[in-house]
C-alpha cells in the first residue's frame, strides 16, 4: 500500500474553485464574479428564495430513508456555479471514458475467460467470493459486450487539475436528473449569464442516453421499443426515473406493467401486450426477477432473466455489473486499466487501504482519528466514519464494527476536498464540492459536458450525499 | 399506453372533477341554509340543507362514525378538510396529485405543477383559514382550480391517448355528479304540491341550477320562469349544456369510440346506448317514468359503464404464465 507523500492530498488550506489565494478570482470565474458583483444581495437572495419555491413546485424531491417526517423532500440547491476550465474537464472527461472502457472490459472478462484472474492481477476470491458477482451471468452474451450503459464517476479535487476518482458508480447510478434541472433552473433564473458566458450544453443528454439504449438491443430488432423499469413513486429517486422516460420520450414501467411469455418481455397496454426490447432499469439485480434472485421482490418481473439470458430483452445497466464498482475493486482499477486497454491511467485513484489485509488493518486502527472508512459494498454515504469529523467514542464503536469483519472495509486519507462559494445562513461562504459526470455507452463511450456538483452544506463537512444533507449546484464547463 | 398510466389518468382527472363538484354541492348547500325558508307549516319540516351532501354522496354512516349530529361546522370539517373521507375536497385533490405523481412522464410538466401546488397549498388549508376567506370565496376557489387545471391540460397536452383517458375520466365524473345533484330535488326539495311555483321553489330551483353553473343558460335558453320539466330537460337532455348528462354522454361515446379502434369493445356498446337514450329521450318520458326513478336507472348505468371500462381498458387481464404477483408499492432500495 502506497502512502500518500504528496502533502496537499490532505493539506488544511482547501483549494477554493473560485478565487485564488490572493481571493482574487480565478480566470475562468472571471466574468461571472464580475456579474456577481454587479448583482445587489437582496436580488441573490430573491432569486435563491425563488429556485426554493420553484423546485418545490416543480416537485424535484428525493425521499430520505429512516426519516420519518416526510416522504419527499427537495434537495437543497445553490446558484452559485461550480465552473471549469476547458482543458481540465478534457482531462477529466477522457480520464472518466478510459475508466468506463477499462470497467467494462473488466466485466466481460469475469463473466467470460477471466483473464485478468489468470495473470494474476486481480485475486481470484476478490472477484469470485464478492456477493456481487453474478455466477448466473457466467457465458451470458450482452449486444455489444456493453455492461455498463450509465456510469457515475465520483470525482473529487484538491487543487488545481488534480482531481482523484473518489468511486465507481455502476449499478445504477442516480442525479443525472439534477445536473437537467439545474441547469434549467440558471437559465430560468439568469438567461443573461448566459448569453455573456460559452457554457456548453447538457440538455442532449436524454437524447444519448436513448441512441446508446436502441443501440444496444437485442439481435435482429430494426425499431426498438426502450422503456424505463423502476421501483416505483416511494422510491427515493422516483422523480429521476419519471423525468428520464419522459425526456425520452419512452414509457415509464414498473414491475407490475411487465410479463414474461416465451421468453419475451411485454408491457400491459390499453390495447394489449406489446413487446419491450431495452429495459433502464433503476431497480437492482436482486429485485429484478423473483424466479431469478429474491423471492420476495414484489418490484421485479417473474421470468425476466430468463428473458434476458435468450437474448430477447436488453438491460441497462448488465445484471452483475456491480461487482465492478464495489470499494474493494475499486483499487484494481488502474490496474484494469493497463491490463485491457495497454494505458496509463488518466485520473487517480485515491490511496486506499484493504481492511482485510493485516498490514493496512494495522495502520488504519491506528490512525482511525485521521481517516476516513467505508463500508466496501455502501453507497450513498451510509454507514461511514469520517474520522476528523467524529467523537472519540464514535471512532471507538466503528473500531469494534471493523474488528468484527475487516474485509468489509477499506479506508482512505481524509481529502482536502476543493471548495465553491455557496449561499449559506451566514452569507456567501466555502463548502466542500464533489462532482458526478455521466458516462454513456452503447453506441459509442462519450459524457455530456457537465455532471453533478454536489456541496456539503454544513460547515467543515465533506459528505456531500443528499441523503446526509448535501445540496447541489449547476456545473458548468466552458467552451473552448 | 400502459394501462397503469390510462388508469392514473382517467383518475387525476375523476378525482379533480370530484373535487370540484364537491364545492360546487357544498356551496349550493350553504346557500340554501342561509335561505330564510327553513321551516315550513306545522308537520312540513323539510331537511335540513346540510344532510344533502350526505345523501348525494352516499357518506352518511361514515359520517355518523364521527360527528353525532349534523351541523354547518362539522359537515364542512367532514367534506372539505377530513382526511379520512376519500371525497372530502382534501382527500380527492392529495389523489389527484398522487395519480400525476404517478405518471408525471404521461403528463406536461405544466399540468404537473400545477396540480402539485393545489397539493402544496390544500395542506396548508384548515378550518380557520376556509372562515376567514369566506366559505363561498373558499369554493369558488376550488372550482377556479379545477378550471385552471383543465385549461392547463386543454393548453399544453398532446392529443394523445392518455388526452383521452384524461377526458373519459372528467365526463365520467361529471355524468355521476350532475345525475346526483339534479336528484338532490327528489330527497329534500319538494315539501308539498302547494309548494310548486312558490318562491322556495323558486329559490331551491334557481341554488341548484346554480350549482351546476347553469343558472344563465336557462335564462337564455328559456327566458321563462323556472319549472321542474324546463331544468330537467336543461341538464339532462340538452346536449349543448356543457354539464348536462347529454353533453358529457356525447364525449364520452366519442372518446370510447375513438379508444376502441376497430374491436368493437363493450364499453363502447354500453356508452352507445346510454348515449341514445338521452339523444332520443322526451321530457315527458323521464317525467311518467319519474325523475328519480330515471335519475337512478342512469346512475347504474354509469356504473356499469366504468366496470366495463376498467375491464377493457384500465386494468386487462392477460393470460400469465408463470408466478403470480401481489399488488404492493414499496420501497425497499437502501
């Protein structure tokens, strides 16, 4: 396990996005801080007052799990924009495509030769022994070989064009509907900015995202019929899945619509069944198919993956492709990387230790107050220490949670994690910012300029999980 | 469509039409309370207005689960604002919502925001607020959103399928509530033959046609005084009465026969003769046959009309191989 030597991978002086050490603003930021200071608080704090009003309205609102005060919620959004430079979002964005290939170069091998277990890159059990791994997917065709159709890259930076990849998001990945929104949002709210200022365009995304999944259908279909399968209107990001088959243009599904006959899938219809040829499901693999995986779904279609075995029916994302993006995988990356595709890799992974080797188990119980630790199979900042930010006896009881099962958890250097201008009660203050882009594949590996910002609204936090109180912000990258 | 989708709509726009009509009863019913005619000759009580939206409704034993006796203030409470009563105005706008929330990829974002701020701001109504603003300030503000929401729709949607599910369910609504407000007169209205033509008449005539909006069409089309024959064939048979069992018969045959393409489908046969029966229908006919005994046997036809079109559109049943699957909503990802 590599160290960090590099001492700004976790210096206290936070990289601030927008201005400079002199607090002079930074070059990119240049015409907007300009605005910025030409626009009086009370009108900001109008126009922030009226973003609240009109996300509410609008209904953009994610549910909180645990929570028991209300089923739905609007994720807090900030108009100040997180915004980049060209030249560094070229970079991010190859780095963000390179990985999505390598990953889905990854996911074949595994479920076909597994050459990467037989060089010896990767252990056998790491793959095999991961409850991800799908041994029903095992000599399964998928058209195009494409697993991962929708990635969510979680990149953070902490200074200038170093960004690290925080984690791999391959199941099924969530936001892509606030990156739209925002963006409408600062063009309803600032048209002018607009028209000063080259931000690249996002809203095609909807239209990709549709090419990559009709070009992934199964053999010998001419005119695709594509339909978003989801869970259903409790479900956290209900409004995601409505807002992406309506952008689409496509019909929105839940189990209960689908069936299963002859190894087809259709859809009930006011005029009868009628066949589904892509499925973006938003529901997991266990839930899928209770002949298949769990008994107990009642969100998944009886017969699916029967379905999907013969070849009838796409998925999007490929069942099993989770196993790529668990935190303990996730530090085989850059080696998956030079493995299938011969290349350097262009972003960097951050320093991580396994748990489940002595070694690193040492070294993490012993500096546990400076580290932070995840659970390998968690996601959405559930159920992790973030060890500057904790009590002692916080720290003492996730010692005994790690102690108890050590290869469930990796750990990594706390990130001095850049930092945007946001809105707070206190005025205009810094908060730590990540960044989710989108990679799309199917026809081709591309991203929209763009992706999610996501801000850790308290002060000092770095959880910038809308489930733990993370809000947003419009990301803009400028055109060159 | 998805037959799930064809279903949320037909009832976003049944439950906002209900909502409607719910204001519109209540309103006729506050209006005749403060009617100065409460209490006729000795033996010739007539109800009181406020059990009328009991029995149109048909909530009367839920009712008396709740409140041991009817007042203005607890009927009010009981259908405007009670949670617990599915056609209280609240319940009816929170399913409306919930339908859109449903398919809000089947709908425009428009129609969608408009119907989740009637949400936002039905929750933050109670009882304090619907006295301040003035009862029937209260109502007409309901209807106006219904008006709204409709206008919305008219705007912005897509004359599509689920346009027409949209509509099936408004006129579907609006068949039942105009049969059941018109045979309010039956239960409460007529305290005794002496009575017809007499300024209660009059006046209880006039709060139902009212009601109904229809109060200036009879004028215009009449310019007579106000007669029992004269409002039933004004809302039952005259198809140019926008409320009228005739006019909302007119699309709803329309809208079924354009649903069901080139099948022949029962539905479409059932709303063919209901549809004939007021397209060729006498006044005179209704009245030896007796208004609420027409009244009645039109209500049940409505009925089994919407069986009929759940059957073949709303919720279908296929042959399905395989296991069988409960209907739950849950949500169960972490």
């Amino acid at each position: 396990m590599n160290m960090p030597t590099n001492g700004s991978l976790t210096a206290q002086r936070w990289f601030n996005e927008m201005y400079d050490e002199s607090g002079a603003p930074r070059e990119h930021y240049a015409a907007f801080a300009n605005w910025l200071g030409s626009k009086p608080v009370e009108f900001m704090l109008q126009k922030q007052k009226e973003a609240d009003t009109l996300y509410a309205r609008q209904g953009i609102t994610f549910a909180v799990y645990g929570d028991d005060t209300g089923v739905e919620r609007s994720i807090p959004f900030d108009i100040i924009p997180r915004i980049m430079r060209p030249g560094a979002w070229k970079a991010l964005s190859d780095g963000c495509c390179q990985r999505v290939r390598a990953l889905n170069a990854f996911l074949k091998d595994i479920y076909h030769g597994q050459e990467i277990i037989k060089a010896g890159i990767i252990p056998e059990q790491q793959v095999l022994g991961n409850i991800l791994f799908r041994p029903e997917m095992r000599g399964v065709h998928v058209p195009a070989d494409v697993y991962v159709h929708v990635a969510g890259i979680d990149i953070v930076k902490v200074e200038r064009d170093t960004f690290y990849v925080l984690e791999d998001n391959l199941r099924t990945p969530s936001g892509v509907s606030y990156m739209l929104e925002n963006r409408k949002m600062m063009m309803r709210l600032f048209p002018d900015l607009f028209s000063r200022i080259p931000i690249a365009p996002v809203d095609h995304y909807a239209d990709v995202l549709l090419d990559n999944l009709r070009a992934v259908a199964p053999a010998g279909v001419s005119n695709p019929t594509v339909a978003v399968l989801t869970p259903g209107s409790y479900n956290s990001a209900y409004f995601e899945h409505a807002f992406l088959a309506q952008q689409m243009g496509v019909e929105l599904v839940e189990g209960l619509d689908l069936f299963v006959a002859d190894n087809y899938v259709y859809m009930r219809t006011t005029h009868g069944p009628q066949r589904v040829d892509v499925i973006y499901r938003r529901v997991d693999d266990d839930f899928l198919d209770p002949l298949a995986f769990r008994e107990d779904s009642v969100v998944g279609v009886p017969g699916l993956f029967g379905a999907y075995r013969a070849g009838r029916v796409t998925l999007a994302n490929a069942i099993g492709s989770g196993v790529a993006d668990d935190k303990s995988t996730y530090v085989y990356v850059p080696d998956m990387i030079r493995f299938y595709l011969g290349e350097e890799p262009i972003l960097q992974n951050v320093p991580t230790y396994q748990l489940g080797k002595p070694d690193d188990l040492k070294y993490v119980l012993a500096h546990l107050p400076e580290l932070v630790v995840k659970e390998v199979q968690g996601s959405g900042g559930y159920g992790m220490l973030v060890g500057p930010a904790s009590t002692r006896a916080e720290i003492d009881a996730y010692r005994e949670r790690i102690l108890a099962s050590p290869a469930a958890f990796i750990a990594q250097p706390t990130l001095a994690l850049s930092t945007c201008p946001t809105y707070v009660q206190s005025g205009i203050a810094p908060r730590h910012v990540d960044l989710r882009p989108y990679v799309l594949s199917g026809r081709a590996v591309s991203l929209v300029p763009g992706g999610l910002t996501r801000v850790a609204l308290r002060e000092g936090s770095l959880v910038v999980n809308s489930s733990q109180g993370g809000g947003t912000k419009d990301t803009w990258v400028l055109e060159a | 469509m998805l037959a799930r989708a064809a279903n949320n709509l037909y009832w976003m726009s049944r439950h906002i039409e209900r909502a409607e009509n719910t204001a519109r009863m209540l309103d006729v019913t506050y209006r005749m309370s403060l009617l100065p005619y409460r209490v006729l000759e000795a033996g010739q009580e007539w109800a009181d207005p406020w059990a009328l939206p009991l029995v149109i409704t048909g909530r009367a034993t839920a009712y008396y689960e709740l409140y041991p006796e009817i007042t203005p203030n607890n009927m009010l409470h009981f259908m405007v604002l009670d949670p617990s009563n599915p056609s209280s105005i609240y319940s009816c706008i929170q399913a409306a919502r919930e339908n859109a929330r449903s398919v809000r990829g089947a709908i425009t974002s428009e129609m969608y925001e408009d119907l989740n701020q009637l949400w936002l701001d039905m929750r933050n109504v109670d009882y304090p607020h619907v006295e301040s603003r003035g009862i029937s300030e209260f109502f007409d503000w309901v209807k106006l959103q219904s008006h709204q929401f409709r206008g919305v729709t008219f705007g912005t949607m897509l004359r599509d399928e689920g346009y027409q599910f949209i509509r099936l369910g408004t006129f579907m609504e609006r068949a039942d509530n105009t049969a059941r407000i018109v045979d309010v007169k039956y239960h409460t209205l007529l305290p005794s033959a002496a009575d017809v033509g007499g300024a209660v008449d009059y006046y209880q005539w006039s709060a139902l046609l009212r009601s109904v909006s229809a109060f200036d069409s009879y004028r215009k089309v009449y310019r007579d005084v106000i007669t029992p024959m004269k409002v039933a064939e004004l809302l039952i048979l005259r198809d140019d009465v926008p409320r009228s069992l005739h006019a909302c018969m007119n699309d709803i045959y329309e809208i079924l026969r354009n649903l069901s393409d080139d099948t022949q489908l029962e539905a479409e046969r059932m709303a063919g003769e209901l549809h004939a029966k007021l397209h060729y229908g006498r006044t005179q006919q209704i009245f030896d046959v007796g208004l609420h005994e027409y009244l009645m046997d039109f209500l049940d036809g409505i009925g089994n009309l919407a069986s009929e079109i759940n059957r073949d559109f709303l919720v279908p049943v296929y042959p399905r191989p395989g296991a069988t699957q409960t209907q739950t909503q849950s949500s169960y990802l972490a």
